[in-house]
C-alpha cells in the first residue's frame, strides 16, 4: 500500500462538462495560506461508473477525502465513499454541500463511513477542520461541523457565513480551477433577497457581494480565455441595478471575442437604463433566465414568491423587442395552489411573451427549504432525490406527470428553435391561440403512439409533428400549409438539402446535353403553399389548395461540421422556377408549357431576362 498522505476533494458533476465551482472556492481558501499542502482536487461525472471512480481514487492514496455532495450525487458518494472506507480504514471521509448540510446528524447515523459533515459555507471552515485534522487537536470548536465521537453524533454550534467574500481568493486568478471546458459558472454574489419557500438560496444568508474590482479582475481574465459562456450563479444579477449596470457596461467595453454571459434575473426589477444598456449589446452576448414560475397570484403567495406580474410582462416585451439577448423563462408545475389549470395559463401567458426558451419543471423539495414543512399535509414528494413533488391538494399524480412530459415536449420543440413558425401556425390554426392546448394534445398524442420524449432529432420530430397534425387537423389547406412549413424549416435545421417530398412541374423533355448547371450548393425545392409568406405570418394561412407547385431556393453551406447555415435565396417567384427546371434539367420549351400549367393565373415571364439575371447573379453558369 502506498504512503496515504494525500488529501482529495472531490465530486460528481452531472456531465463531463460541467466542473465543481465550490471545491475551486475550497482549494483556493485554504491554499492561501503559506506552506499548506496542497489539494488534490478530483472531479468526475456521473456518466462514469462506481467502478471507475473508485479506481482513480484509490490511486491516490488518500489519507482524508472529502466530497461537495449535491442533489444529484447523494447515493453514488456515499455508496463511492463507503469503498474507499473499506481499502482504507484509517482514512477520513467528510461530506459538504446542501444535500447533507441540513440533515447531517441523519446522514452520520446511517452511513458509518461517512466521518465528518462540514455543513453550510465550507471556505472557513473545511480548513479550520483540516488543520486541526492534520495537527491532531480537538474539533469539538470548530462551528458548522458535525461527527461522531465515542459512537455519539455531536453537532456543533451553526457558522455564521463569510461575510467579505472577497476573502477567498479568486479560484480562477490563483489557478485552482482548471479550464477544460468550454464555460464556467462564476461567482460574484451569494445569497437571494427574496425568499421563496421552495429555494435553497432562500435560507442560505443575506446577499453578500465580491467587490466590483475583483469581478472586473476576474472578468478581464475570463477575456483572455477560452471560455465561450460564463454563467453566473448570483440569484438575482440585477437586485442591485447601480452593479449590474457596472458588470454590464463593463463586459460590453471589453469582451472583444463575444463570449456569452448568462445571469439570472428578476425581470419586475429591471430598470429602463438596463434595458437600453443592453440594447446595442451584440446578438448573443447576453443570455438572460428569468424566473417566472408561476402566473397563479395565490400560487405564489403560497410560496412566498413576490413579483408584479404586469410590470413583468412589459420588462420582457421590451427585451424581446428591443434587444438581442437570448430569454429564457422558467415555470413551475406542482406548486401549491396551483391547478393543471393554473399551469396550463401560466404556460400561455409566458408562451405569449415569445421566450427564446421555455424551461418547465417539477417543483422539488429540497432539504432545508420551508416547503419541507407542507411535506405530508398539502403535497406530497419522493422521498429521496430528487425530491421532486408528485401530488399536491390541488394537482393529482397523473396531471403531474403531464405537466413533466409537457416539459420535455417543450425542450424539444419550442426551445430547439427549429421549428418555430410550424408551432405558431398549429398553436394558431388548431388550438386557438392556445400552446397549452397544442402541448396537451401533443403530450397524449406522443404517449398514445409510443413516442420517445427525448428524440427530437430534426428528422424525427418534423415527421412526428406532421403526423400529430394530420390527426389533429382535417381543413386540406391547413394540412397542406404544414406539410410544407414543417418541410422548409426541416431544410433549414439540417446541413444537408434533404427529403423531396413535392414533386415539381412536369418539365416533360429532360435534356441529354444540358447547356446551364446550377451552382453548386444550391437547390431548389416544391411546396405545396408557399413556406415564406407562412414563416412571416403563421397565423395567417390560405385555406384554398394551389393547383401547382411553389419553388423556393436554397443555398446549402457544404461546412458539414458546422452547425447548419442555410441561407433562403430571396427570388422572383420566375427566377427561382427557373432555377428549379434547371436543376430537373428541362428543355427550354418545356419551361414554358410547365409555367403556363403550374400558374394558370400568372402571365408568362420573359425567360431568356431570367436567365440572364440569375448568371449574373451566379446562380447558374454555362456548361
Ligand atoms: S427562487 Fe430565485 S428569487 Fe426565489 S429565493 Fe430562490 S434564487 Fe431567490
């Protein structure tokens, strides 16, 4: 056996992308201080398995291992940390993180492997218990830790929490925090002024603030790295509308390589001055959550949930029109108070705010939050992580799981962004306005059939969406206006010109030896209605069925590892016809005869002009 002398922080994210912040907070604290060893710090994910981690854990000898333990890593660490007890008797294992702060006598009394609980803000005192840990002295002082002693749990007192944040060094700066990924989550505040009853952050202190030098410091050294996204975690960026006009201004002056940043926000809050800052912000450099939750005013007073909703509907009507920030809206489902009824209207009133995104999920009760306390009166949740609510007095078992299936049929539709005018026109045409309707339908729809709720594969859900349609819809024009919008958008989702479901005009003669090619990367595809008039006003269909074909010109970027760039050829109606008999290699007579057949009603265009413009133009050239 190897000499243990190492001590490990640790933690199972939930994808190989993301990366603990709070153990860089951890190491970057206690390494401050002169001649302390330093720590191993030990991320995996939880795509990993057991085995696995264990290995690499043992590897590393460790004489004390301790791990940040969140929601979603609870039964791997302790089962991890219950085999690293049985290589190493001798060694340590402490716990931290929400997921074991609150109930850490509990956890101590069911898992004898488990040696210490650091509870709450671990920075102070993790090393306050390493160091005398490693010196051997007693831990009976040391606030916000609990353990066991002579076969007793001992809690000690509660630690107050830091309040210079400025304290810990920046984990970034001091190069505790390694930057394999491609974005971070980044701390500038801790703390929420609100206290809604189903939140963590609700009961973990008042709002603490790292000074506005240290977040441009640490902003300046975000500039010069390879990160794409920074999220802040900071639970309300912008309670304090004089700091968040400061790191907004700031970040516009200086992030020259448009990397994105992502705060959380409480829209009622919002000041004009910020919208306007925001205003002339690149596209995409701003990503903004806003947590809505709920419209249901007796929804939110139960959860001590306070906003002005109108003034929150103006706020996020003026981002959307007036700047390029992507928005993101959150609901709830199951919260007290609310009905399937209730959530089904907060969904059509966010719907009608045209969110970028909108995110849905089950309220869950997490330990240590107030909404604990309505655990077997009014709701009712699973008893272990993640918690999530699954009846409440006013929403049953089944219209929870609706509201769940509803969740991921709306990350699969609505906030891929692939097939926006398609929703509109069915939300429209077939369920008066209504998305809550349409997500309904389409949620018993997707169980019926055995649909699979996470494929939303461009393909797939373009098939799926038009069958849904075809069995919601019976009006031939509306059923035809889908097929070719749901066509079209399919075409701009993909990288590829894919799928030929129209036919064109019969171009009867084809030509062995043709004299015109048309440019490569360019094709030209038949709808049955026309998808541009259908994409820039979906709530508008014509409900006559045409006679002939529509053409609509495409150029395809041949990048195949880029993400799709399909550009829509801006044409005459007789140009992009052209195009089309071209690439169906007609004979110039044949053009005509099928003109004259496709648009009954349009007189014959001047094709030899057409040619030449589209040349021109190089669209087309001589073979
Ligand atoms: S839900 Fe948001 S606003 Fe409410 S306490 Fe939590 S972080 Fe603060």
């Amino acid at each position: 056996m190897g000499d243990m002398t190492s001590i490990v922080i640790s933690a199972l994210n939930t994808r190989h992308t993301h990366s603990a912040l709070g153990l860089a907070y951890i190491k970057s604290f206690w390494e401050k201080f002169p001649g302390r060893q330093p720590l191993h710090l030990a991320e995996f994910d939880l795509n990993q398995t057991n085995d696995s981690i264990i290995a690499e854990l043992v590897a590393l000898s460790p004489c004390i291992l301790a791990f940040s333990v969140y929601i979603w890593s609870l039964p791997r660490t302790l089962a991890i940390a219950g085999a690293l007890k049985a290589a190493f008797p001798e060694i340590t294992i402490i716990l931290g993180g929400p997921e074991v702060s609150f109930n850490s006598e509990e956890v101590l009394n069911r898992y004898v492997a488990v040696d210490l609980i650091v509870r709450g803000e671990g920075e102070v005192t993790f090393q306050e218990l390493l160091t005398a840990l490693l010196s051997g002295r007693s831990i009976r002082e040391i606030a916000g830790v609990t353990f066991r002693e002579a076969g007793q749990i001992i809690k000690n007192p509660d630690r107050g929490f830091i309040s210079n944040l400025d304290d810990i060094p920046s984990p970034f700066r001091s190069g505790s925090y390694k930057t394999v990924h491609s974005f971070t989550y980044y701390e500038a505040s801790r703390g929420c002024p609100s206290k809604c009853s189903y939140c963590l952050s609700s009961v973990l202190g008042p709002v603490r603030n790292h000074s506005i030098e240290r977040v441009k410091a640490d902003l300046d050294w975000f500039f010069a790295s390879d990160y794409r996204q920074i999220r802040f975690t900071d639970r309300t960026f912008n309670f304090d509308l004089a700091r968040a006009r400061q790191i907004i201004s700031y970040i516009k002056q200086n992030n020259h390589s448009n990397i994105n940043f992502h705060f959380e926000i409480q829209a009622d809050f919002l000041s004009e001055e910020i919208i306007d800052l925001l205003a002339d912000a690149p596209d995409g450099m701003f990503h903004l959550e806003i947590g809505v939750q709920s419209t249901n005013p007796e929804a939110l007073r139960l959860v001590n949930r306070r906003f002005n909703l109108t003034i929150l509907r103006e706020r996020i009507t003026a981002l959307k029109k007036r700047t390029r920030c992507y928005l993101h809206v959150d609901l709830l489902g199951a919260l007290p108070g609310d009905t399937l009824h209730d959530f089904y209207r907060s969904l059509d009133d966010v719907w009608a705010l045209e969110p970028h995104g909108i995110q849905i999920s089950l309220v869950k009760v997490l330990r240590g939050t107030p909404l604990q306390q309505l655990v077997n009166g009014v709701i009712a949740a699973m008893p272990d992580p993640p918690y999530t609510v699954l009846r409440t007095s006013w929403l049953a078992p089944e219209e929870a799981m609706l509201i769940q299936d509803i969740g991921k049929l709306v990350e699969g539709t609505h906030n891929g962004g692939r097939f926006p005018a398609t929703l509109k026109l069915i939300v429209c045409n077939c369920f008066a306005g209504s998305a809550s309707r349409m997500y309904d339908a389409m949620a018993n729809y997707w169980r019926v059939n055995h649909l699979q709720f996470y494929n939303f594969s461009p393909e797939n859900l373009a098939h799926n969406l038009l069958e849904f349609l075809m069995a919601n819809c019976q009006r031939p024009g509306l059923r035809a206006a889908c097929r070719s919008l749901i066509e079209h958008e399919l075409r701009l989702a993909l990288k590829y010109p894919a799928g030929e479901t129209v036919k064109g005009p019969d171009f009867a003669e084809k030509q062995k030896k043709q004299p015109w090619r048309v440019t490569q990367g360019i094709r030209v595809f038949w709808y049955e209605q026309d998808p541009l008039k259908l994409q820039t006003c979906p709530d508008k269909i014509e409900e006559t069925v045409l006679h002939g074909v529509i053409p609509v010109a495409y150029r395809f970027d041949r990048d195949f590892s880029a993400v799709p760039s399909v550009e829509i050829l801006q044409l005459e109606i007789e140009e992009a016809f052209m195009l089309g008999a071209i690439q169906q290699r007609s004979e110039s007579s044949a053009i005509e005869t099928a003109w004259a057949k496709n648009f009954p009603e349009k007189p014959l265009p001047d094709f030899a002009t057409t040619l030449e413009k589209l040349q021109g133009a190089g669209l087309l050239y001589k073979v």
